[in-house]
C-alpha cells in the first residue's frame, strides 16, 4: 500500500464573523477545529478503502502545522440577512474496492438541506460519469434506501453543510471540509 493514501477521513464544518474577511475565515476554521493544520485543498477522489472517523477521532490525528489534505467549500458575505451555505456531499460505493467522490459546493439564498441534496446529488453525478453512465438523479434515488442505484451498484450519499444567514454588517465565512488523515 501507497503510505500517501490516506486511509481515514472526517468531515467538519465551521462558520466565522469579523470586520476583516480574512479573519472571519480563521474563525471560521477555528469553529471547524482545523485551523492549526497547513490545509492544502485536494480535488474530489475518495481512496477505495477509504473509513469515515467521527470528527473527534479526527481531531486527535490533526497536529499543530501540519500539512493536511482536505476537500473544502466555502462561502463568505458581508450583506444583512444573506443566507450563504458551505456544503461537501460524499458519494461511497459499497465495493470497498472502488473509489468514492467528494463534491464541494457553497450557494447564496438556498437553505442548509437545499445545499447539502445538491451537495449529494453531484457527488453522485460524478461518481457516475467515471463509470460512463447516464445519471439522472430522480430516477436513480431509492429514496426507501436513501441510496443511490447507479447502474446495479449502490452508492451510499451522505452531506456535511454550514449555513448562517448574516445579522451584522461584518464579513460572514461558512465553510463545510473533508479532512484526510494517515
């Protein structure tokens, strides 16, 4: 095995005001729990094998300065009452042996569970175009299952979103992160 897979992952989500933007995404980060890693955004594959770990697993894997791998959207404002929403959708295969695909997605006006379906539903789009089949979404869904069926294989969807709808005039941050560990 490549040690520069990794092999575990977490998802966290954060949200962040201040006068400054940049400070509003540290604290943003900060809410997160990663704002002592070197984040480095990575594209969108999840490594067959792949275990998700519950946020505080992860967190006990994260050191000060480290280098860490994660997939994140984010989205930031400084307009009253906007509503902006931060969200990573995950689409898992159940072959262990195949690999998933992570989407990131960030929206102005849409609520938390309307970013995270869309969140999902591109994960699973993606997923599916590697495989070179034609998704539609509405007809794929077993909404009984709440799984995917994508050409007789069934993906598990799962999201992890931020929204925050901004009550002051300061910059807002909301960022949603799948955070890779070894």
């Amino acid at each position: 095995m490549n040690e520069h897979i990794p092999k575990k992952l977490f998802f966290t989500k954060g949200v962040g005001t201040h006068k400054e933007q940049l400070h509003s995404f540290e604290l943003a980060l900060r809410d997160a729990g990663i704002e002592k890693c070197n984040l480095v955004q990575v594209s969108s594959i999840m490594p067959p094998g792949c275990r998700i770990i519950s946020r505080a697993e992860g967190f006990k894997k994260l050191q000060p300065g480290a280098i860490t791998f994660c997939v994140m959207s984010r989205c930031c404002s400084d307009e009253p009452r906007r509503l902006i929403a931060a969200s990573i959708g995950c689409a898992i295969p159940v072959d262990k042996k195949a690999y998933g695909y992570i989407s990131e997605h960030h929206s102005f006006g849409y609520t938390e569970r309307q970013t995270g379906d869309y969140a999902e539903d591109l994960a699973a789009a993606m997923l599916a175009s590697t495989l070179g089949i034609d998704f539609d979404v509405d007809e794929s869904w077993d909404e009984k299952k709440e799984l995917f069926k994508i050409s007789g294989k069934i993906v598990g969807t799962r999201n992890i979103t931020q929204s925050c709808v901004l009550n002051t005039k300061d910059y807002t941050t909301v960022l949603a992160a799948a955070v890779f560990v070894f």
